[in-house]
DNA sequence: GCCAACGTTGGC
DNA sequence: GCCAACGTTGGC
C-alpha cells in the first residue's frame, strides 16, 4: 500500500465537491509521470491526501481513498471537453484516471505550516517548481502529517 | 538529438 | 497580475 497527495484547485473541484460526490473519477491528468503512478502503483484502498492548490488558502483538507484501479480517462475522447487530446486512439489510450472516494475532512493544514516541519522537509509537493497534480507521500510525511492534523 | 519557444502551474 | 519553474513541441 502507498500514500499519495491529489491536488486540485478548489475551484474546478475542491473537497466539498468530494464530500457531495463520495466518488469521483480523477480525470484531465495530462502529465506522463502522473499518469505512470496511477497506472503502475496505485491500487484500491491506498489512502491519499485531498490538497487545494491556487487559491486563498493553499494545504490539505481532508482525507481521500483510492476506490478504483486506472481506466482510460473518458475526457481524452471528448471533443468539447478542455481535456480532449486529439492524439489519443480507443484502442490506445495515451491518459488514464482512478476513482477516488471520499474519507472526511480535516483541519486546513497550510502550506506554510507543511513547510514549518523538518519531517516534510523532503516532500515532494513541497519542493520548488513541482507541478505534478498527484505525488507520493512517504509513510514518515504521512504519519507526521496526520499528527499535525490532531 | 538538441534547444529555443511556448504554454501551464501555482505561490505570492 | 507577476514570475519562476518545468514539460512539451517543433525546427533544424
């Protein structure tokens, strides 16, 4: 089992949509490394934090589950969708999404207060210039992570 | 295969 | 809105 962190402005979809939702399907990744980790690493049941990026108050917010295994990303197809790719074939999709659930909400962890602890001070979400939409978590920066969240 | 140009991300 | 950082594209 791994942990992961899944990004995403909460103004496109944000934890309340989540909490309304249960499930959704994580779709409009279009990074190959992001993609490789769905497709080769993560499985139902690995836990994940929900993190909200560009906006007022940048951190984790709550507590996510993966629910699904990979499947071709039904928006690559998709000629009005902001995601179409008009490089992907049905025989050969080239973008991939999981399902993920809703656990519960936490505390605002900010990212500021992520940057404070020294245990985090490697975390991949963290590190100047990252972009990518989904990353792992070790299970040090998880369980220091949940302690914060008491 | 190199690399400049471009587009996107995301914190501030 | 700015800007740093990075991935992708396309000309050569």
């Amino acid at each position: 089992m791994k942990y992961w962190l899944f990004k995403s402005e909460p103004s496109a979809y944000g934890i309340d949509d989540l909490a309304r939702d249960g499930v959704t399907a994580w779709t409009g990744v279009r990074n190959y490394q992001a993609r490789n980790f769905m497709r080769d690493q993560m499985r139902p049941g690995d836990p994940g934090f929900f993190y909200h990026s560009s906006c007022e108050e940048p951190g984790i917010v709550g507590i996510i589950e993966v629910a699904r295994p990979a499947y071709a990303d039904p928006t690559q197809f998709d000629r009005k969708s902001r995601y179409y790719d008009p490089g992907a074939a049905r025989e050969e999709p080239r973008w991939l999404n999981v399902d993920v659930k809703f656990v519960r909400r936490t505390r605002v962890v900010g990212l500021d207060e992520l940057r404070r602890e020294k245990a985090l001070r490697k975390m991949q979400v963290l590190q100047r210039g990252n972009r990518l939409s989904i990353t792992p978590v070790t299970p040090a920066e998880w369980k220091c992570i949940m302690r914060l969240m008491k």
